[in-house]
C-alpha cells in the first residue's frame, strides 16, 4: 500500500488531443485559465499584499541583541499565570543588559598587527576549573599582547578525561569572539615549533598586572614560546575595568560550547520545559566532596565512618578549618546541603510538590539512597541520565567534561537556579545568568539555615517567610560596587560588565 500524500493524484490521464482539434478554439479558454489582462487584476493586489505583510514583520520583529531580553519578558509574563512559588522565582531579577563598553584607550591599543610573541597555556582540573584558567590565559595574553595558541586541557588523573579544547569548546567562534582583544591560534606556526618552550614563574596568589608584565614579558621572545602553568585562582580579581569586561567577553560570550553538545542540551532542555518552567539544582552529594569538606552526608553512622576513614588515609584533602568537627563545621555553614536540607529549603522557598527540577552532579554518596529524601518531597526529579532517550548518551559516558557540558547548559537555561554548596560551576552559572538576564538563582544561607531547621514548633507559614527573607539580596550593581573594591566578575558581572536600563554603566556613575 502506498503510503499517503498531501497531494491528490487523479486517477486518468487528462488528454489533450480533443483540445488541439480546433485552431479556434484557446487552450487556456478551454482550461479556464484567465488571460493575462485577467490574470493582471488579481495577480497586482496580491503582490502588494505579501508586500505589506513582509513589510510588517521586519517591522515587527526584534532585532537579534534584544532577543533574549524579550525571551526573559516572555518568561515573566508566563509567570503572571502560575503558582507563587515561580512568580518568586521570576521577581527581583535585576533590570540590566550586557555593557562591554571598552574604553577609547582599550580599542585604541588593540591588536593592528599579529605579535611575533607566543604564549601557550595548560589548564587542569575539571571542566569549571579550566574555564577559568581559560578566561586567566586570555588576559594574561592581553596583558603582555602576545598571541595565544588554543589552550591544552590536562587529563585529570581523577576524571582520566582526554577531551581536548576543540572537543568541548566551539574554537573557531572563540577566536573570532577576540579577535579585537587577542589573537588566538589553533597552533604554534611551523617557525616556531622547534623553539624552546620556557616556563613561566609561578603565579602568586592576586598577582596584578604589574607582576605579570615584570616577571613575564623578558621571557617572551622571537626565539622561545612563553608557557604558562598552574595559576588556577592566581590572577588578582582586582584589575582594571577593561580587563575585567574582557573577562566576560570570554566567560560569557567567546566560551560557547560545541554545536553537537548544544544540540543534546538542547533536547534536555526542551523536554524539561514540556509542562512550563523548570528549576535546576547543582547538588554536591559525591564522596570526594563529603572527604575534602570534613563534612558527614546525613546516611547514617556507616557512611560517616566511611567518610572518616577515606579522610585519615588522605589528610591532605582536608585543607581548611581542619581542626574542626564535622558537627562544628555544620553548624558553621561550611557543610553541603543534603538531599533532605535541600528538600526543607525548598518547600520553605514555597516550591509546589508538582514543581520540576532538574539535578546535576556526579554520582552522589550512598547511591540513590541519598537523594530518596529529596525525591519522596519532589518526584519530579531528573538528570541528564533519566532525560536521555536510549543510546542518546553513547560515546561520551566516559567523557566527564562533555558531561558536565550538558549539566551547565541544561542549568543555565532553568528558571531557578540554586547549588547545595559552592564550587567553580556554580559560582560561573551565577554570573552567566545574570549577564543572559535569566532566572532567580540564590545561594543558600548555610549558617543561618542550620540555626533555623534546629528551631522547634515553627509553622510552615512562618518557615517559609523566614527561608524567603534570609534569601533576599539586593542586586543593584551601584551599591555593591560601594561596599568591595574586588570583584570576582565570572561570579558577579554587575557592575562591570553590565549596564541599568536607565544609566549608561555602573561604573561611570561611580567615577
């Protein structure tokens, strides 16, 4: 049987032999054609009618830079029609837009020329850690102007990931993103691939600008390739404006993951979004995690002694406040939350049982186990495994920097944002989301949280009033920029980086 068509196909063959017959006789009379005098009175009204109606679009539609600005609108008016939890969520989102006003003197010394000077760059740690040496190495570059060869990705021994920058990251739109701030080459030229590769000093702690140009521009040179290592978190917050908007650019515009990683994003993305908004969490349940922060993971007596034997054989993980006792360090704030604080925040945040939540992180702690708290309150709970369709995730299940791709992607896109504990994706969420104009993220109270939850006989009204006032923060740029003179822009673009609707920049109006 055929299969069917939108187009329906007559059964006989018209013939047109009787129609020849007769020299008389008009073909197109005979198939009721119009002349072309006919054929011009209707065919004139209709092409200025399609006129009119292209004409109305272009004049109708946004323009590409304002479309993610009428996205959010759209978000918010959706909002208006659903439960008071999201029309929270959807409230007190800063009114700004992306503003990476350079200054005259910026442009003015921008790359006219390629340098003969070459930098490389070797960046560690997971996917997070390494977009932010990433943004570092840009900078660097910036600061002593030479040319920046695509950064190499060092395998992990923990993750034994082998991805290398082009696997991740889009490398030629990351190029053409800075071509006005620096020039970036996929390789060294074949000049200069048998120079001498000489190791940059180590960074220290809050290096500045000047500490960079006194110990580093001597070793660039025609005849050797600057190579820059270990300065993860080196590099002063406190630079000047210009270099803290290129900061940005690369955070947020030039870091764009590839189209293929886009794509399943994507789908994950659209199937959250089936049944409206959805809220995405970045829980911090894996065992390394409960190890480095001296914490217990709420599983019992077993787990902590797990915990505490996993800790004894390897001190050095245990860096900070480490004299400390887990109970002490919860009651601090220093702890994750678990799956059940997670629960009890949000319900006190006012999220319905019905809400859709979106979970990233790595395998946690005690398995399924620990998340039953959290999916018993909200069983609307998936990750990118559950949203995956068979065989959707072959090939890169031993890719964990792809995977914590899809999981940045998936969150960034979300209505809601929130982590369970700090860290490097979180923090660059934060501050992507605030440069896109996206959702409310919050970053849970930890300390004020504990002392609550011990607080007996309180009514959910009275937690949930409580939960929402301890998570109100004001984020107007002016009054932020008063209170610190160092500004960590990956995490909080306002004021640097972006502009008030009313005002032409923050920052100006400080000056």
């Amino acid at each position: 049987m055929s299969s069917p068509s939108y187009i329906s196909i007559t059964q006989n063959l018209i013939s047109l032999k009787p129609l020849l017959k007769s020299p008389k006789t008009s073909l197109s009379h005979k198939l009721l054609l119009p002349t072309p005098r006919q054929a011009s009175r209707y065919f004139i009204p209709l092409l200025a009618f399609w006129a009119l109606l292209n004409i109305s679009q272009l004049l109708l539609s946004p323009p590409p830079s304002c479309s993610r600005h009428l996205h959010h609108h759209h978000l918010r008016q959706t909002a208006q029609n659903l439960d008071n939890f999201w029309k929270w969520a959807y409230s007190g989102v800063p009114n700004v837009r992306p503003c990476l006003d350079f200054s005259k003197s910026y442009r003015n010394s921008s790359l006219k020329k390629r340098s003969a000077k070459y930098m490389m760059a070797v960046v560690s740690g997971g996917l997070n850690q390494q977009r932010n040496q990433i943004i570092d190495a840009v900078v660097v570059a910036r600061i002593l102007g030479a040319v920046l060869v695509v950064p190499v990705l060092q395998v992990n021994q923990v993750w034994a990931d082998e991805s290398e920058f082009g696997d991740i990251f889009d490398v030629q739109h990351f190029k053409e993103t800075l071509k006005d701030d620096v020039a970036v080459i996929s390789s060294l030229p074949s000049t200069h691939l048998g120079n001498r590769r000489v190791r940059a000093p180590v960074m220290p702690f809050n290096a500045d600008e000047n500490w960079v140009r006194k110990n580093y521009v001597h070793k660039l040179g025609r005849e050797s390739v600057l190579l820059l290592r270990a300065f993860d978190s080196r590099l002063t917050k406190d630079l000047n404006p210009d270099l803290q908007k290129l900061r940005c650019k690369v955070a947020f515009e030039a870091l764009k993951f590839q189209p293929w990683i886009q794509e399943i994003a994507d789908r994950f993305i659209q199937r959250m979004k089936e049944d409206g908004p959805y809220m995405a969490l970045h829980l911090r349940l894996e065992k390394d995690v409960w190890v480095r922060t001296g914490c217990h993971s709420g599983l019992g007596k077993e787990a902590d002694l797990v915990i505490a034997n996993e800790r004894a054989s390897k001190p050095q993980f245990l860096t900070s406040r480490s004299k400390l006792t887990p109970q002490q360090r919860y009651h601090a704030g220093l702890c994750p939350l678990n799956a059940n604080d997670t629960s009890r925040l949000l319900k006190g945040l006012g999220a319905l049982r019905k809400t859709r939540i979106y979970w990233a992180g790595g395998e946690p702690f005690g398995g399924q186990d620990a998340l039953k708290p959290l999916q018993s309150q909200f069983p609307n709970l998936f990750n990118k495994w559950s949203l995956a369709r068979p065989g959707e995730l072959d090939g890169i299940k031993r890719k964990p920097s792809v995977m914590a791709a899809l999981d940045y992607a998936v969150c960034l896109e979300s209505q809601f944002f929130m982590a369970s504990h700090g860290g490097n994706m979180a923090r660059s969420l934060q501050g992507q989301r605030t440069y896109m104009g996206h959702g409310k993220h919050i970053r849970p109270n930890k300390k004020l949280l504990v002392k609550l939850f011990m607080e007996k006989g309180l009514s959910d009204d009275e937690m949930e009033k409580r939960i929402k006032q301890m998570h109100t923060v004001s984020l107007d740029g002016a009054s932020f920029l008063r209170n610190n003179t160092s500004i960590d822009v990956i995490g909080f673009p306002i004021p640097y980086c972006m502009c008030s609707r009313e005002r032409t920049s923050f920052t100006s109006v400080q000056k």
